[in-house]
C-alpha cells in the first residue's frame, strides 16, 4: 500500500517491537497522599538503570482529594513524549478505576489493591491483586502515613513486576531524601516487604520489563523551573519578585535555594541578592521595573493571570525602556481555566502585551538545558535591548522531571549593555533616547552614576531624546520608530531557530517550546512511511531571516502548537504576510501535552485534504 | 567667586538654583507646587548630592511634580497608583539611594491603596508624600477617597462615603514615621521633610495641598462655572482661574488655624501640643480618629517609631549596592555548577 493511501491510524498506532524497554505506565492515586515520592522513586529508578524515561505528572488543581495521574515513559529509543495510551496501569484511586481501566489497551497491565471489593474485569488484560491494606498495618502507621506508605506498596509490587533490582530504587530514594538514611531505610522496608510479597504471591503473566542500558550515562534528571532558577543565578539574577501562582512557584522555590548557596557573600555572610513576594503580580513587575532601571538584574515567575496584570507595566518598560524577565510558566486558560495542565496560550499575549504600539522580545525554551541557558541570557538580552524579556515556558516543562546532558558553564561574561560611566558621560555626553550607533539601542545611566548630566527622568509620558516631555508629533513618531527599529536589531540577538531538515522533504513544520518531543517522534514515524519533513523549531520572537527562509523554501508548512487559535500561526502569518498562505495551523489544545499521535494524524488529515499537491 | 555666591553655595558648594528642576506646568497656586519649592529648599539646606536622591511618583498632578524639583536627580514617572512598588525595586537594588516619593490622594487612596499599604509593611526606605486636596485634579475634580463626607462639588455632586484617613492607614500598616501638613505651612513641611529624609524606613507625609481649579461653587468668582461664563471663547476648555496660592502665617503649637479654602470652605488645622507623644501608637490612633470626627486636621508628626528594620536590613543586603555588584559577585564559579550536576545525576 502507498504511503499516501495509508489509513491515518495505521501510521499513528505504532508497532510494537518489543515490551523491554518500551513502555508507558500511569499510576493513578489520589491527590495529597505523597504519591510523589513514590513516582519520583520509579521514574529515578529507571533513569538509574540507563533507560531513558521521562514522567509526567497529571494532577487537579486541589490540595487533597482529588484524583491525579503520573505517567512514566520509558524507551530505549529515547522518546520523551507523552503517549496517548499506557499499557500498565497502577491502580490506587477507587474513584477512578473504572475509567482507568477502561483506557488500558488490549494486552494492558493493571495492578490494583486488593482489599477493594469489585473492579472492573477485562478478559483482554491481566491483573495482579496487591494486599496493601496488610502493608500498611504491619508497619504500624497511623492517620495520614497510611496512604503514604500505601504508595511504596505499589513501589515493591512495580520493581518486582518490571525486573527494577531493588538496589535501583535505594538509590533513588537516597537521591529523594538527600541521603537521609533514616527516611530511605524506613520507606524501602515497605518496599522490600512489597517485594518479597510480590516475588512470593504473584505469577508474571504479562511481557513488559526493564534491562538496564547506559543511555543515560552522564546525563541528568531536573525539571525546567529548577534549571531556571539555576541559569538565573548563574546569570547574575539580583532582584525576583513574585507572587505564588502554579505552575511558577516552584521556580522561586528553586531560588530560595540556590541563592542562599551560591550566592551568599563569602566575606560578609549577606546576600547578593534580595528575593521579594510582592502583593499581586502588578506590584512584583513594578519592582522589576524599578529594579532595572535602578541597574539590577531583575525576573519575576508567573503564569497567564499574572501575565493580565502585567500588562501596564510591560508597556511602560518598552516605552521606558527598562530591562526586566519574566518567565511565564503557562498553564490553561482563559480565566483560571485549568490551571494544573500544560498549554502554549499566551504567546500573542505576551508578544504584544502593552496598550499602544507594543512589541516585545518572547523566548521559547523547549528543554531544561534551554531553561537553564535562557535563564542567563534573557538577563543579557533585556539589558542589551532595554526591555522587558518573555520567556514562555509550560507546566509539562516546568514541572516535570526531564534528562538531559549536564549543563554548561556560560561560555560568554554577563553582556551589561550600553551603560555609561560617570567618565563616559564626561567624555561623550549623555541623551537618554538618542540613537547613537544606528542600531535604535540609546545608552543608558543608572541612579548612583556621579556625573551630574548623567541623571534622566524615566516616563510613560511622550519624551524626546533627552527624556524630557514632549507632545510634539515629530517626536512622537521618531521616538516610535526608534523603538520599531530597535525591535528589528532584536531578531538578530535573539537566540536563532533550530533546524533539522530533510533533502527531500514533501512539507516544513513549525513549531516551538515542548511540542518538538511528540514532533520529533511523529517525523520519525512519518518518515517510517515515506513521508518526509523538514523541522524548525523556533526558540525566539521576533523571528530572523532563518525563519523566512524556511518558509519560503518549503511548498507548506505546519504550524504545530498546544492552543486553541494558533496563535503562532497568527503571528507567522503577519510576520511574512507574502507568504501566509504555505502556513497550516495545527493547533490543540486539551491540558494535555502534545503526543505523537496527535501530530501525525493531524498531518495526514491535513495533507490528504490538500493533497491536490501531491 | 564673589562673596555673594559663597554666600548662596551651600556645603557642598551647589546654590538652590542647583536643585531646580524644570518649569512647572501646574496650575498657578497649586498647592503641589510649594510642595516642590520646599523639597529643593531642604535638599539644598541639608547640602544633599543630587545623584544619591531618586525622585519617584505614581500619576496625577501631584505625581508630575518631580520633574520640577531636582533636575540633577534621577527620577522616574511611573503608572497610576504604583509608585511603591518602583521605590521597593530601586531600593533593593541600590540601597544608598534616598527615595523621595510624590502621590496623590487618588495615586495612593484608591488606585494604590493596595501598594501603599505594602510599601510601608516592607518599610522600603522612602519619603512618602501625599499630596493631598480631596480631588482627582488631573482628570478633572471627581472626589478622591479622602474628600470629607457630605462635601459638595460641581463636577461630583456630593460625596457620600467616608473618607481615607492616610495618616491612620499608614500607622495601621506599620509606618514609622507618619506626619500630616499644609503645603502652605512652609516651615512646617520643610521641618517634617528634613526629619522625613533621614528616616531609615517609609516615612509617611500626608500633605494637605488645595486644588485650586476645581474650586466649583457657582457663587465664587473663583469657581469654575464663573470662570466658564467669563471666559473668552478661545479657550474653551481648559480655563483655570489665576489664584493666589494660600500661604498661612506661623501658629503655636496646641492651637488651632483655620484655613479657607479655594472652594470657600474651610479647614481647621491643629498643631500637635508640645507634650503630644508621638512613640504612641494608640494614642496617635485615637488622636486623629478624634480628629477626624471633629472636622480638623492635627500636623505635625504624628506617630513615630525608628526600631523597625527597613527592607534591605530584613533582606539581608550586602553593603555594596547589588546594581554596583560586580560580575564575580554574579556568577559563582564553574565548580559550583560542576557540583550541582554531579548531584543531578
Ligand atoms: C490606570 C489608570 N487609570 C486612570 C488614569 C487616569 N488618571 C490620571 S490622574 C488620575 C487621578 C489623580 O488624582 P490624584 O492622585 O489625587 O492626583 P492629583 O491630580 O489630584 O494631584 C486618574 C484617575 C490613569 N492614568 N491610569
Ligand atoms: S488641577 Fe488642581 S491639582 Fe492639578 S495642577 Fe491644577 S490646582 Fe493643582
Ligand atoms: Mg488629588
């Protein structure tokens, strides 16, 4: 059968080689029992081993109560993506069983606890009953621990059923406790006992297991709020102000502790850096803003409302031209939406935010050693522009637990931008706004500089070149277009697309941010079919040449993204007005992230609907 | 140098024309504007250098002031209502600035309540002012949250809840230094200011400072319906009658000044007695809640309290301001990272 003629499923249901190595499990508990400790101990336990794996925590907003889903990825080809059906399944919410069970595939696992009464029967999976209620008694505990130590039930069952040596999940409890020796041994004795249990009382009837590899030799296990915090610091981050809001807090979190380890005044015992939880999002980028001009390195950490109230404020740094960043950690919305799943809506927001002629820098990191990198540069590029950075990141990234190799020591020293000295201003006078080298970055002064021409009045209010205020048009307009033809000098400092195309591609795609894994995976499996596709994975706003480039050279291309209204799309196509119409908007958006199935059915019903071009 | 311009150098050889900013565009006799006069008057008497002081305001009239006062200092014009939260960042960053803050009562009554109450909790080192006439003067004479109950304006009608009190706001939130004036009390203000600036948190000056164009009783010649009918055609909108700015004579302290008004109303100012304890947070408390019900003004300063830490003090900051750190007080070094891979892996 010809490519073209092949049943969009056929391509998108994967064959399955082999069940070693090769798998997905979803362990379903209920929210604010400490399931994460257990989850987190099975995803390290597989990294541990070498296998690449990657675990994605899908959980209500709700502190206790509700049902949550980890899912764990493992695969020795290296895919990292979510996949729209798991074949094993750890069963420990009753609330949700039935539906949990229901989605298992033909051949699927469920491990369940035995002491409930009925669960739903399958003839096409195969079941394995674990007495966790006898678990529990036997250590003891009391009240909450209970559903604790209920989790490293499943934790012993799990290693036993997939081959994970115990010494495997040892370690990764050490690794969860810090070596905390007194917590690692009384959670591995539940596990053991689970173990023993399960080695004694249950007949492996299914394929799936694990054998160690070395793929991940060297590599690391993080998440991207965590290698965030890390690139700030080592970027220089002076001033963060912030507000709680998921799925950003754990980025602030991960500052309050490497500031106070790194960046602690050996001399002095003070900090280098002062860390403010402000009243509202409104008042963290107003200091910011404060912070910036006043010459600190200053971020916040937020999510789409706190975004909304910034909006004000975003404009007047672009007007006043102060450098900030702001990482956005998006989650669903409009509104509150959903506020613990993934999602790519805030891009135009973010692109344009600002009443007036606004435009703002956006970078797009895809990885935590993106994170990581971004979380120094975005510093650079905010001083060197002048201006309030973006940076879109998501909840899947964020918060989840991705590997990656070790990051690298910035190669390049803190690029401070075009800031004058008081000998400067001596040398070379000072006008605030005024266009010196051609590139529509002005030099700027910071509060302390000792020249007394040095000084300049920050406004929101119409300026002329030497910031004082003016309502003449002509001002208006060359300040304006200033400032557009600063925006232009940005495409070239931002951080360029990456591009992996194809000789004989039949079409380009798109995309930007964590949809390049399910991207990745569905190109590869296209390819499988015959079906060729070159890629190019956007990492800034404003685009460059590259991007243009791109799509001029492509007889099509898909835009690919976690949103409603393809909102990148949007932008593309005003970017490259001429060439609007090669670009196909590919867009979805569930709270889930994006699976290779999705893209790959998504192109071929596209292309067969287009496929007048074949 | 002549004598007489020895005369007119203060300590640090800068004479008062040093500490000019531009000229102002408020309205003649605003009482924002001997707020200003002041301000250059105490930084040029205390012989402060112009590049340690930043000017910070929010927007309204009064928060335009700044760019008419010490033109040799940075300054930034900020959004409606959000002053505090520059001055939190700028201090953080370098805290040997000193922060002389300008609002309105719209700026910090309504809009910024929330900022302003949070600024003086974190005791960010700044001066405070509030310039306060009961209106929104920018867009044009709608009530202020501080308008007293029951008063009665063209443009507004009659107001009918009850007002703001910043002076007791700002003591509830835990300012240290909390102080209420005239703009026309020169002496005064030029007092509370010199004590204000060297303050070691937010210190708080509630200034009374008339509107004198939304001066609204039909039957003044001052007022603006007077002003409309009288007006030549060509200036059709913007017409401000020319007004004295009111400028009140000395008083003692314990008694009582009254004051009128541009509407034709008036206030009834009381100076502090001289046994007034300002350390007591209850009776301060209650000393301007009886005020208020008495429909007076009490000045002077009002509550006082050095012992609180300000925001750097609580944060911890190293001495060097962190926008002066330089880049290897930045960067730790590549073995700190080397280390947190290890960890990682
Ligand atoms: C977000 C926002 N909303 C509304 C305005 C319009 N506005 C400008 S000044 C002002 C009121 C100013 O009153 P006040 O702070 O008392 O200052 P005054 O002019 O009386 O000195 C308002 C509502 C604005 N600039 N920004
Ligand atoms: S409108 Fe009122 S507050 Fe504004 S400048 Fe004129 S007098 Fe002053
Ligand atoms: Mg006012």
């Amino acid at each position: 059968m010809g490519v073209l003629e092949a049943a969009p499923e056929d391509v998108a249901v994967r064959k399955r080689p082999s069940p070693v190595n090769d798998f997905s499990m979803v362990v379903a508990t209920v929210n604010g029992t400490g399931s994460q400790t257990a989850n987190l101990a099975l995803l390290r336990a597989f990294f541990k081993m070498g296998i690449p794996v990657n675990g994605k925590n899908i959980f209500p907003s709700n502190i206790q109560g509700l049902p949550t889903w980890y899912h764990i990825r493992v695969s020795h080809e290296g895919y990292v993506a979510r996949r729209h059906t798991s074949e094993i399944l750890v069963a420990f919410n009753q609330t949700t069983v039935h539906e949990d069970i229901q989605n298992l595939p033909e051949g699927g696992v469920c491990i369940y606890n035995a002491d409930w009464r009925s669960i739903p029967q399958r003839d096409d999976i195969t079941y394995y009953a674990v007495p966790v209620n006898q678990f529990v008694r036997d250590t003891g505990m009391k009240g909450k621990l209970r559903d604790y130590i209920a989790n490293m039930v499943y934790v012993g069952a799990v290693a036993f059923l997939l081959d994970i040596p115990i010494e495997k999940i040892d370690e990764a409890l050490h690794h969860h406790f810090n070596g905390r020796r007194k917590l690692v041994d009384s959670n591995m004795s539940v596990v053991r006992a689970a173990y023993d249990w399960s080695a004694a009382n249950l007949e492996k009837q299914d394929p799936y297991r694990v054998e160690p590899m070395d793929a991940t030799a060297g590599q690391i296990l993080i998440t991207g709020n965590d290698a965030a915090a890390l690139g700030a610091v080592f970027g220089g981050v002076t001033v963060t102000a912030w507000y709680p809001i998921t799925p950003s807090t754990s980025l602030v979190d991960a500052l309050n502790t490497y500031l106070p380890q790194l960046r602690t005044d050996p001399e002095t015992g003070k900090a280098t850096y002062a860390v403010v939880q402000a009243e509202d999002e409104l008042s963290a980028i107003g200091m910011l803003l404060g912070a910036g001009w006043a010459g600190a390195r200053a971020m916040t950490a937020t999510s789409g409302p706190g975004i909304s109230l910034m909006a004000e404020f975003t404009g007047l740094g672009y007007f006043a031209e102060i450098p900030a960043v702001i990482w956005d950690i998006q989650r669903v919305g409009p509104s509150t939406g959903l506020p613990t799943r993934t999602g790519q809506g805030d891009i135009l927001f973010t692109y344009y935010l600002g009443h007036g002629d606004t435009q703002n820098v956006v970078l797009l990191p895809a990885t935590v050693k993106e994170c990581f990198e971004f979380g120094s540069t975005s510093f650079d590029l905010a001083e060197q522009l002048q201006t309030p950075v973006f940076v879109l990141s998501d909840l899947d990234l964020g918060m989840n637990n991705w590997m990656s190799e070790p990051f690298t020591y910035p190669a390049e020293p803190l690029q401070r931008g075009k800031v004058l000295s008081a000998d400067e201003v001596q040398e070379k006078g000072f006008a605030r706004y005024k266009d010196i080298d051609g590139d529509g970055i002005p030099y700027r002064t910071i509060p302390g500089n000792e020249h007394p021409k040095a000084a300049w009045f920050a406004r929101g209010t119409g300026h002329n070149a030497n910031a004082v205020y003016s309502e003449r048009p002509e001002d208006w307009v060359s300040n304006m277009a200033r400032l557009a033809h600063k925006f232009e000098t940005a495409r070239e400092l931002v951080p360029s697309p990456v591009l992996d195309e194809a000789a004989d591609a039949e079409f380009g795609i798109l995309a930007y941010g964590t949809t390049q894994f399910a991207i990745d995976e569905a190109r590869n499996r296209l390819a499988a079919e015959g079906i060729k596709s070159s890629f190019m994975r956007l990492r800034a706003l404003p685009i460059n040449q590259d991007v243009r480039d791109f799509i001029a050279r492509h007889k099509r291309v898909y835009v690919i993204e976690l949103n409603r209204d393809g909102q990148m799309h949007k932008i593309l196509q005003t970017e490259v007005p001429a060439l609007a119409t090669k670009l196909v908007s590919l867009a979805h958006l569930d709270g889930m992230p994006l699976t290779a199935r999705w893209v790959v059915e998504a192109i071929l019903e596209k292309r067969e609907a287009v496929n007048g071009d074949r | 140098m002549s004598t007489k311009q020895q005369e007119r150098s203060n300590l640090i050889g800068l004479t008062k024309v040093d500490y000019n900013g531009g000229p102002s565009t408020l309205c003649q006799g605003c009482g924002h504007n001997s707020i200003a006069n002041q301000i250059i008057q105490v930084a040029y008497e205390l012989s402060i250098r112009p590049q340690e002081l930043i000017k910070l305001s929010g927007i309204g009239c009064s928060s335009k002031s700044p760019a008419y006062f010490l033109g040799q200092s940075f300054g930034f014009n900020s959004l409606h209502g959000r002053m505090p939260s520059i001055g939190t960042g700028a201090f953080v960053a370098n805290r040997n600035l000193r922060a002389i803050g300008v609002s309105g009562d719209g700026d910090t009554g309504s809009i910024g309540m929330g900022q302003f109450k949070h600024v003086v909790r974190r005791n960010t080192r700044m001066v405070y002012i509030v310039e306060n006439n009961g209106v929104y003067g920018l867009t044009k004479g709608q009530f202020s949250a501080t308008a007293d109950e029951g008063q009665v304006l063209k443009y507004a009608g009659e107001n009918e809840f009850p007002p703001v009190d910043i002076c007791l706001e700002a003591i509830i939130a835990g300012a240290g230094f909390v102080a209420r004036s005239f703009s026309g009390d020169a002496k005064q203000v030029r007092e509370l200011l010199k004590a204000a600036l060297s303050f070691n948190g937010t210190a708080v000056l509630d200034i009374i400072s008339p509107c004198v164009a939304f001066n609204n009783q039909d039957t003044s010649t001052k007022s603006y319906s007077y002003g409309k009918e009288h007006e030549t055609p060509l200036h059709d909108f913007g017409w401000v009658p020319p007004s004295e700015e009111i400028v009140i004579d000395e008083y003692e302290p314990g008694t009582m000044k009254v004051v009128e008004m541009p509407d034709g109303s008036y206030i009834q100012l009381r100076k502090l007695d001289e046994d007034y304890d300002p350390t007591d947070k209850l009776g301060a408390l209650h000393r301007l809640q009886w005020a208020q019900q008495n429909h007076e003004f009490i000045t002077g300063l009002v509550y006082y309290n050095p012992h609180r830490p300000n925001l750097a003090e609580v944060g911890k900051l190293v001495d060097t301001p962190l926008a002066y750190l330089p880049a290897e007080k930045l960067r730790p070094p590549k073995e700190k990272l080397d280390e947190i891979m290890a960890e990682l892996m």
